[in-house]
C-alpha cells in the first residue's frame, strides 16, 4: 500500500517482525522473544501462555516445549496456533494466525543441547502440566535424572519444537491520540504470496 513506510517498509510481513524483533533486543529490558501463545482445547476452550520465541525463519516461528504439556497436546491436536508479541519499549506488536508443524529432528537436538545443563535435566525431569505434590518432589526427580543421565543428556522424544507457518500476521504500531496504524496480511495457503490491508485502529 502506499502508505505503508518507514517501520511497516517492505513486502515481507516474516521479515518486518524479524526486524522489529531485532530492534527490541535493543530496547526491551526484559525477554523481548517472549509471545503469548493461544491453543485451544478439544471443546474449543482457549488458552494462553507466555512462552519464548526461538527463531524467525523465512516461513516460519519456532519455539521448544514438552510435546506432553497441555500447549503441546492441544498444538498436535489441532494443528493451529495464535500468538503476539507486544513491546512496551516500541509501542508496537506483532499478531500471528497459523498452521503448527513439529521440529524434533536435528534442529531440536541442536538447540536442546544448546541449553544449559540444569534446563536440560530440567526439562527432562519435568511432566510439564501434570499435578505436582511439592517442589521438593521435583528437586529429587531432577537429582535422580542426573545420576541417569550425566553431563551430555540427550533430547528426550517427548520435548521438541514447533514451527508456527503463518496464515495471517497483523503489524501494529502505536499512534498519536490513539489512531494506531495496523496492517494485516493474509494468504489463503503457506506458501502463497501475501495480501495485506490497512486497518482501522
């Protein structure tokens, strides 16, 4: 649109929320990759949960959890997911609608061993969403997964990534007087080229 300059600059909706992602790293004091990613149950019941961001790739978002969790059933279940990324130091947000694929091929083996020791003992020792009796039941469980597993854990078939494919990416900035600028782009398959629409605030 014609428009649609200076931060909103560019063809690519992926590639904006990259660079916008990029300057909140800058700026954010505090985890700028967080989202607050929503699934729903098999009634159709929403949830919602922060969780970290991992990486932008050219088709997709990807983020790491126990496929066991309750976030991790519902993604596999329904194969669609919804998030947004919202930062206070820029005023602005990035909304996402789409299609949910698993990554637990040799990209999560990569990045789970990226992960420090403790998190990794930690995520394997955890029933993610499950009842827990104290914490100290899970600090015993932690102990036991290290006695079993050393100092070189490897992944677990239960914990991995998700790739969230986009349907639809909404760019949101803050404006004077509360007249916001917001784009939305949408494309009716993954791999298809992107529409996009002002919005009204």
């Amino acid at each position: 649109m014609s428009d649609r300059t200076g931060i909103f600059a560019g063809d690519c909706p992926i590639e904006i929320a990259r660079r916008w992602l990029s300057e909140a790293e800058k700026t954010e004091i505090n985890d700028p990759n967080a989202i607050a990613l929503s699934t729903v149950d098999s009634d159709g019941m929403p949830n919602a949960r922060m969780v970290l961001l991992k990486d932008i790739e050219d088709t997709a978002f990807v983020f790491y959890t126990n496929y066991n969790s309750v976030k991790g059933q519902e993604l596999q279940a329904s194969g669609k997911a919804a998030f947004v990324m919202h930062w206070k130091s820029l005023r602005r947000q990035v909304r996402v609608r789409g299609l949910v694929q698993k990554e637990d091929g040799p990209s999560a083996d990569a990045y789970f061993n990226s992960r420090s020791l403790k998190s990794r003992l930690g995520a394997i020792a955890s029933r993610q969403s499950q009842p827990l009796h104290s914490r100290a039941t899970l600090v015993a469980e932690v102990a036991k997964v290290s006695a079993a597993h050393g100092l070189n854990p490897k992944r677990p078939e239960f914990w991995g990534g998700f790739r969230i494919a986009p349907l639809e990416i909404e760019l949101w900035a803050d404006g004077d007087f509360r007249l916001h600028d917001r784009f939305r782009f949408t494309r009716s398959a993954v791999d298809g080229a992107w529409d996009c629409n002002r919005l009204n605030p």
